[in-house]
C-alpha cells in the first residue's frame, strides 16, 4: 500500500505524487482510489483504484539516487536492440518503452541514440517513429531520474554527462 505524498511512477504516466486516497462513489459502488498527480506534466488528476490489480501493477517506487547512479554507471555494459525489420522492431521497442522499467528505457535510448549517429553519418535523420519511440522514453527516463535526484528533468542530461567524465 503506498501513502500520501509518496512519489511514484505510474505507467506512461512517469512520476506522480499520490495526492490523496479516498473513497469515492460511482453508481451504486463505493471504491477507494490513489489520486496521482503528474509531477512533470500539466495533465489531469489520474484515479487508479486500490483492488485493481491490473492498474495497481503500473504503480512502482521511484528510483533511488544510489539506483540511478549504478544504472548510469553501467550504461556502456547496456546491450542495444535494433531490429531492421519495422514490424519486429516496433514490437521490440513497444515492449521496451511500455516495460516500466528504467534499464528496458535506457536499452531503447542507447539503441535509438546509436542508430541516429549510423543515420547521421550517412547524411540521413531518423525516422520519425524511432524519433518519437526516443522523445518518449526520454521523458519517462528524465523525469524519473529527476524524481530520485531532485533535480530537474532538462538537468538530467548533464547529471548523467558529468557522472560518465568522473574517473572510475
């Protein structure tokens, strides 16, 4: 059970804040619900109910500062994921950028990132599937690291850059 004010990460939704959690009626069914706040994201009040599993599940604790530093520091040992064909890589990377799970973002990220730079050197750009399959797991990935550091997530970026520079 988690508890008010506790930050957490919910799905697609990335870092929210548990507002409250309260009973609420609709029709004849009275249920308790968590209300999430998105912490990054100017969206709407998000209501999960308590009993359902199936939602429940997406919730999750936010990283730790030390899990986010050991997570950085192993991003060179971190395998990539591209697959040539459209259809199999669009499977591969749904899977990943829905996984809730920051290692499965930072594999897509990387992936994205070096196939980009094949791209680039080509004279090409990325496609704009694989452009937005990185955008969103960049926010995810950012706002959590965010989260866990107290930092911001346009801060995120440099946190892991000066992490990598520091001698092992």
């Amino acid at each position: 059970m988690y508890t008010v004010n506790e930050m957490i990460h919910y799905g697609g939704s990335g870092v929210c804040t548990i507002q409250e959690i309260t009973t609420m009626r609709f029709g004849r069914n009275r249920e308790r619900y968590y209300v999430l706040k998105p912490v990054y994201q100017n969206t709407s009040l998000i209501y999960v109910p308590v009993e359902n599993e199936q939602l429940t599940s997406k919730m999750r604790p936010i990283l730790t500062r030390e899990e986010v530093d050991a997570l950085i520091a192993c991003i060179d040992t971190l395998p990539t994921a591209w697959e040539d064909d459209p259809q199999t890589r669009k499977i591969s990377f749904d899977a990943l950028l829905h996984s809730n799970e920051c290692r499965s973002l930072m594999i897509l990220i990387k992936t994205l990132r070096a196939h980009r730079e094949q791209r680039q050197a080509d004279g090409k750009s990325l496609h704009v599937s694989d452009e937005t399959y990185l955008r969103e797991a960049q926010r995810l990935l950012y706002d959590e690291f965010a989260g866990a550091l107290d930092l911001q997530p346009a801060q995120v970026r440099d946190y892991i850059r000066d992490k990598l520079e520091q001698p092992a």
